[in-house]
C-alpha cells in the first residue's frame, strides 16, 4: 500500500516532543475562532460527538488550505495535521507549527513513515487529522479516498471522527492571490466509527469507503 498515502515524515519526527496545548488554545480563541466568525459566519454542528479523551482520528473532506486552522479550531481538543517539511524551514513558522502539533512530512515517496508520524502523533495524545482523499476537490466531496487512514486506525484502535467541511472551496480558488472573505463555512461533525476489526485490504477499503460515505452524507446537507 505504498501509493496509499503521499507524505513521509522527516528523520528527526522521532525526536519532537509534540506541539503546546495550551499556545494552541491561546491560537485558536484570540485568532482563529474570532476570524472565522466575523468573516465566514461558520455554523459549526456536532459538536458534542467529540471525545475529549483517548485516541482519536478526525477524517475529513478537503477543499482549501485553510481547512486546517478550520477542523482544529473547531474541536474541544487540539488536532495535529501533517505540514510540509519545506515549512519547517522557515523561522518563526517553524516554532508556530510545532507548537500546533504539525510534524514534517516529505511529499512525493512513500506512506510507511507518513503512517509512523501519525501514530506517534496519536501516542503523545493529540488528535491527529487525516484529509481521507489526501488531496483538495473542487467540490469539496470524497471521490477517491486513501487506505492509509485506515491502515492508521486499525494499527492504533482508533476511532475515526468524520467532519464535513462545507463551503471553503470559495475562500481561495485557484488564481486567487488573496483569501475572499464573507463566505459562508459550515462544519458538521458526525458521529464516531470504530476502528476496523481486521487490516486485510479488503476490510480496509470497505471501512474507508463508510468514511467517505459518511463526510459526503454530511456535506449533502449543505449550509
């Protein structure tokens, strides 16, 4: 399953000690949380179905950068997203996204040490968000999605949390050199899916497949 996932976390992963909860929280109230509500009217629904505790894999549909900073800030714990390693490159920038939990990937060649970073991530006890079709739609549906999710899950035990992002597509379209504002975000959170019972491919693809089915549920409800 080497073509599952793209990412591959760089060597020193194994040294990072994880992001800062609590600079994390600070973030998310002072910065994003305000924005996102002055600017995109987010309507957020489903809430009460996160777990605050435990092991955790939030699955969900990709359509901006911006999605992110969207899924994290609106969970009642902090989720850790795979980041370039490119970023982890740049001062500064590289201090903010470590503190967020993000740890360095390589884009290009295998999945075997991406899926490594990812449960490491889960083992210092933050949730760790997974885009299922591991790139962004246009539309913001899951056509095509990857096993390594999955593959994750069931090595982990996790549940996957599915989470709808509806309406992020317009933020930034393709040729836009700047983010529009006053456009309308809804984020629906569904409810947990046990981890699968079996890692043989066919059990993965089927669990994969309800995932998708269930965050493309979630986005048909639109606004």
């Amino acid at each position: 399953m080497e073509n599952d996932i793209n990412p591959v976390i760089t060597k020193n992963h194994a040294k990072d000690k994880g992001g800062n909860p609590i600079l994390y929280k600070m973030f998310k109230w002072l910065v994003v949380r305000p924005l996102l509500y002055l600017f995109y009217q987010e309507r957020i629904y489903g809430t009460e179905n996160v777990p605050l505790t435990g092991n955790l894999i939030v699955v969900s549909n990709h359509a901006s950068d911006f999605d992110p900073l969207i899924v994290g800030s609106c969970m009642g714990r902090p989720v850790a997203f795979m980041a370039k390693e490119e970023l982890f490159e740049v001062p500064v920038l590289k201090q903010a996204i470590q503190a967020f939990g993000a740890y360095p990937v390589k884009r290009g060649a295998g999945d075997r040490a991406a899926i490594r970073a990812a449960i490491g991530s889960i083992e210092k006890g933050w949730a760790t968000g997974i885009f299922l079709q591991g790139t962004r739609t246009l539309d913001g549906k899951v056509t095509e999605p990857k096993l390594g999710a999955a593959m994750i899950a069931s090595k982990t035990q996790a549940p996957f949390l599915p989470i709808s992002i509806w309406g992020t597509e317009t933020i930034l379209p393709k040729g836009a050199k700047f983010p529009k504002i006053f456009q309308p975000v809804t984020v629906r959170i569904g409810e947990l899916i046990p981890p699968p019972d079996a890692s043989d491919r066919s059990t993965l693809e089927a669990y994969t497949q309800r995932c998708a089915d269930a965050i493309n549920a979630l986005h048909a409800l639109g606004r």
